[in-house]
C-alpha cells in the first residue's frame, strides 16, 4: 500500500515562451485582483520550473472560459487496443468535465473531444519508444508526439484545441500499482508541431489507477483532472515521501482513492475566484472575516496572510461537499505557501491542528494524519515567530466560519 501514497506522475515543464509568443489555447487568464491583493501575489525571485506563485505564466493552457481537450486513445502492435477505445475514453469521461465544472464553480467550460473515435496506432511498438517513469520529453515523449501529430494530422486541426490528452491503451507498460507512468509535459513550446502550432500542453495517461478496492468505477478517473493540473500550471504537491505535505486537500497532491479538490489557492491561480471572494492581509492589526465552504458557489473564499515576497499563509474552509467526499473533520484548513519552492519539493505545507493524532478517516488512499489537519471554533494557529495568529471565533447556522487574523 506504501507505494500507492507515491501517487502519479512527475510533470516537465519547459520554461517560458519569449515575449509575443503564443501556442494554441495558451496565454495569461485574468486573474482576478485588486492593488489591495499586491502583497499576496507571491512570485519566485529565481527559476522556477513550476511554481505556486501568482500569476502563472502564460505559457500554460489558459483555465477559464471553454476548453477543448483533442482526445485520443492510442495502442502499439506489442499492446493492442483491448475493447473499443471509447470504452477507454468513458473511464475518463464525463467525470473529467464534471469535476472541472464544479471545482470551478461552472468558470472551466472543458469539452472532451474525440474526433478519432477508433484505436489510434502508433508507427512503434511500445517497447522502441522506450517509456519509463520519469522519462524525459526528449527523446522518447517526442518521437511519440511527432507519431501521434503524424497519425492523427488528417483527421484533425490542432488549431482547434487548448490541451491533448493521450489515453494509453491499458494493456502498455506496467500496472499502476507498481509503476505509475503518467505524466504531463506543459508549457512547453519546443514541442512539435501540429497544423503550426506546438503541442505544447499534453497529458499522457496510462494504466488503471485500481486500488482493488472496489471504487475504481467512480474514482479511476482522477488521474486526469491531476495531470490536467498541470497543462493549466500547478504543481505536484506530493513529495518524495508520499502525501505527508498536504494529504487529501488537493487533487495535486492525492488523487488516488476517495473524491477530492483543489486548495482555495489553485482556485485563485486558476482564476476561478473573484477578486472579493480573497482577503489580502498584510499590515499589523486585527481583522476578522467569515469564510463560506470552500465546495459552495459565492462568499469569502481565502484568507492569505503573505510572510515575504514569496511566501505566505492562506486558510479556507473545507467541508464534505462537491468534490471533497472524504472530509471528516470539516474545518478551516491553513497552509503555507512557497512560491520558490518547486514540484514534488512540498511547494505547500498544510498547518495540522491535531499533530500526531493519526486521523480521523482510514480510507484508502487518504493521507490519514493531515485528515483531521483543519482547526475548529475556538482552536488558533499561531506562528509565535512570525506574529501571527488565526483564531477560528465560530461557526454560524448557515456553515460559515469566523476568523480572527492577528498581525503584530
Ligand atoms: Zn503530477
């Protein structure tokens, strides 16, 4: 079991477009903000190669508005295509756009498309492009993405998509249970070509994410909203030892097992909160703000308290609703942010309000510890150092919860 916590994916990206370039479907969103939010848009003062700061670059693809992901499922003469590979397309769909369309509060519009509805073969067996975890774009990942452009340029006008999702045939490379091989290549303007424009946003998915649980039917898909994380410029949140950074609050860091979301932060990077659903608060004194659940369209969404130029705190409230199935100690999460820290290094680091408890969940594939992490009314986090207290005051009938901030 200790492998599963060593979920998914390493994720490459490729540094930055120069100025005036653009790819399909990439550029900035507008990320919503006043002058008051200055302080807590946290940037990296050194490179980077994805970072928690605010805004993201926007060499990735863009996380608002309609997003058409071109589709395909693909097979190798050493592991054909088993089943029609539609089938294999509604192990991810329409969960994938679902899970978009809530975490989103309906501002990610993602719209699957296959227009290659068949096996797409590719002109290599699987063996010859020599895919392994970890591999690198170059050479394997784009002699695969030459063959992929090639195979399907007839059929398809890259120009019409913002992201490709490649869906492995199954039966290529090992179980996920032993080797988890998917993997996003984002941001990256060096990669080939189609119809002129560069397939620079691509997930691969391979495998089966099944736990044997049982719940693969409804939880198998969530490998894809991870990745796709990724095209739209969020990191791995998991690290070398597993999901002990962040647990089950992000999809980035844990997307085995029972439903989850993103982090109120993701929410506003991706430009999915408005600009008075975020509270800057940098200057000394006391300020108090009710926080609405985090799943619940409207409201006060995050709090952030920025420490320096590239780090800060943020809280929000977490509950079980929309996409968190498994919350069972619904409370304010509080976690600090590193914008110079980098994937898979713990860019954020969940504040645990009940260290060494062991949790309050033993569902699979749930980081137990930080489960019971978020603090209740009349619990506070304090960082004594810093001069920094966050006081859960209360709760009101409707769910909301009080906060008291206190800067010296
Ligand atoms: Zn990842």
């Amino acid at each position: 079991m200790t492998a599963l916590t060593f979920t998914v994916s390493t994720s490459v990206g490729t540094g930055r477009l120069p100025p005036g370039a653009t790819t399909a479907g990439a550029g900035p969103i507008t990320l919503p903000h006043t002058a008051g939010h200055g302080p807590c848009m946290i940037r990296a003062t050194r490179e980077v190669q994805m970072s928690e700061g605010i805004p993201t670059s926007g060499s990735y693809a863009r996380s608002t508005g309609t997003v058409r992901a071109l589709t395909l499922m693909i097979d190798f003469s050493d592991a054909p295509g088993e089943g029609e590979a539609l089938d294999r397309f509604r192990e991810f769909f329409p969960q994938t756009r679902q899970w978009f369309r809530t975490s989103s509060y309906g501002r990610l519009d993602y719209r699957p498309e296959t227009p290659i509805p068949t096996w797409l073969r590719m002109p290599k067996s699987f063996r010859e492009y020599g895919i392994e975890r970890g591999a690198p774009f170059d050479p394997g990942y784009r002699t695969l993405v030459q063959d992929i452009v090639e195979a399907a340029d007839p059929d398809v006008d890259f120009r019409a998509y913002d992201i490709l999702n490649v869906l492995v045939t199954p039966n290529a490379g090992p179980s996920a249970l032993d080797t988890v091989l998917s993997v996003t290549f984002a941001g990256n303007p060096e990669a080939p070509s189609g119809d002129g424009i560069p397939v620079a946003n691509a997930s691969f998915v391979y495998s089966r994410q099944d736990d044997g649980s049982g719940s693969y039917d409804r939880t198998g898909y969530r490998v894809l909203p991870h990745e796709n994380g990724h095209v739209f410029g969020l990191p791995d949140l998991y690290t070398a030892e597993g999901g002990g950074a962040v647990g089950h609050w992000d999809i980035m860091s844990e997307d085995w097992g029972a439903n989850n979301d993103f982090l109120g932060w993701h929410k506003w990077k991706l430009g999915w909160l408005d600009a008075e659903q975020v509270h800057c608060v940098p200057a000394p004194g006391t300020t108090e703000y009710a926080l609405t659940p985090l799943a619940r369209a409207g409201g006060t969404k995050l709090v952030v308290v920025p420490l320096d130029s590239r780090t800060g705190y943020a809280a929000e409230l977490r509950t079980r609703a929309g996409n968190d199935e498994s919350v069972c100690r619904p409370g304010v999460l509080i976690y600090k942010v590193d914008a110079e820290v980098d994937t898979g290094m713990g860019p954020v680091r969940v504040q645990d309000a009940r260290r060494d408890s062991g949790g309050c969940t033993r569902a699979p594939n749930v980081h137990a510890e930080l489960s019971d992490a978020p603090f209740r009314p009349g619990e506070t986090f304090r960082d004594t150092r810093r001069g920094i207290e966050i006081e859960v005051v209360g709760a009101d009938p409707a769910g909301n919860f009080l906060v008291r901030v206190k800067r010296d």
